[in-house]
C-alpha cells in the first residue's frame, strides 16, 4: 500500500473522483482547505493578484492506495494536467507505507 495525497483546486473535485474511480481507488477521504501562496518576493509587473498574500479555495484527498493502482492515478493526473489552459494544476505526491495496523504493505 502507498499514501496518496492529492492537492487543487476546488473546481477539480469531481474530475479527482473520477480519476479516483478510473484508478479503481474505493475509498479515499477529503477536505477542503485553504490553499496559499505568498507573492511578497515577486516583482509587482509579474504579480497578477492584487496583493502580496493569496489565498484560494482548495481540496485535499488522501487514500491508501495499492501498488498497482498509483501509476495508474498518476498517468490519469498528468493527462488531466497537460491539456488544463489554467495556471491550476492537480498535485499528487506518495509515500511509502513503513508500518500499519491493519494494511498490508
């Protein structure tokens, strides 16, 4: 088993179910959050917002999911990604399952 953790913006909720699903991932939890990104060190000209902190509506999911499944959510995220004409973009990482209580790994 693998940690998923998968970040965007909310306007991407159903489009990560639906990868989610494609991934053949059942269960998985989310939230939404607070997504930030501070501008203070940008030059104004290259700063689109109009103040130095910016703060989005976001999502976050994670999910244990097996080995041979995470390539497969991988490719379905960097397909999603290459055709976006937006600056969002969906962000996964994972990690490695050390010890669990019920998981095997």
């Amino acid at each position: 088993m693998k940690l998923v953790i998968i970040t965007s913006s909310i306007a991407f909720q159903k489009d990560i179910k639906a990868m989610l699903k494609k991934a053949d991932v059942k269960t998985y939890s989310f939230r939404e959050v607070t997504g930030f990104m501070d501008f203070s060190d940008t030059a104004t000209p290259e700063n689109w917002f109009a103040s130095e902190v910016n703060e989005t509506e976001s999502i976050l999911f994670y999910a244990f999911v097996k080995k041979e499944n995470v390539d497969h959510l991988f490719n379905l995220i960097s397909e999603f990604n290459s055709v976006q004409e937006s600056l969002s973009h969906i962000h996964i990482a994972v990690l490695n399952i050390e010890k669990s209580n019920n998981l095997k790994t």
